[in-house]
C-alpha cells in the first residue's frame, strides 16, 4: 500500500519487497503476528523494515499511508475496501502470506453456524485462492 503519487505507485505494476527497503514503513506493533510475518519477509528480501508509526488497526494504517506518512504491507482482505489516497499494489515473490484455518470436529454433524461461516470464508477469500490466470 502506498500514498496516491508516490513514485512506486505510477507504474500500476506489481513490486517487489527490496523496492521498499528505502521507506518509512507505517505497520502493526512489533509483537502483532501479522507484523512479525512482514518483518520476516523483509529480512528474507535483505532488510529490515523501518517503522515510523504503528497500529494493530489496518484502516488507521491506510489513513496514515494515505497522508504520506509510510508505505505498508497488509493483508489483502483488509484491503478490500481500500481508503481515499491510496494505491494498493501486489507484491511479487517473496510476498509475506498467512493461511486462516477453520477447525471443528470432524463428523457427520455440522452445526449451521459452522457449515456457514465456511462458505462465508471461502466465498471471500475465493479470488485470494485462486487468482485470475492461476491454475486450479
């Protein structure tokens, strides 16, 4: 995620993690899972990430890339609904990734709740899955 105009934002492509080696970064508190997934990313891509603000708050964390003040790495659902002034762009190789599990017992009985909260969670995530041009 970068501030609208920023130099990385002009070309609409795709970047790579070491582009952002250079920025302030704006992310999660050094302790937040997602946040150590993006550290160690960086690290993996040779450098440390420097933050100059943090927040566990990923709209807060738009707004503060929107007024200019870092780029940020977060995860796509929280980008879903980007807010006004900023560009959202994918990472290439090398992007930090997650997986979100569902567990419940493993029988013939599914309560409703559990077997919709499945299909709300697939539905969403389907175009994360499986991307436009990915193979099945």
């Amino acid at each position: 995620m970068l501030p609208r105009g920023h130099r990385l934002a002009r070309s609409g492509a795709a970047l790579d993690l070491p582009a952002l080696a250079e920025e302030a970064w704006v992310g999660g508190r050094a302790g937040s899972a997602w946040f150590r997934i993006v550290r160690q990313a960086c690290r993996t891509a040779g450098f440390d990430p420097r933050v100059a603000l943090t927040s566990d708050d990923y709209r807060a964390i738009q707004a503060f890339a929107a007024a200019g003040l870092g780029v940020a790495v977060i995860p796509g659902l929280a980008v879903a609904r980007p807010v006004p002034g900023v560009e959202v762009r994918p990472l290439r190789a090398g992007a930090p990734a997650r997986r979100i599990c569902a567990a419940h017992p493993d029988d013939s009985f599914q309560p409703p709740a559990v077997r919709a909260m499945i299909t709300i969670l697939e539905t969403i995530t389907r175009h994360l899955r499986n991307p436009p041009g990915a193979r099945d």
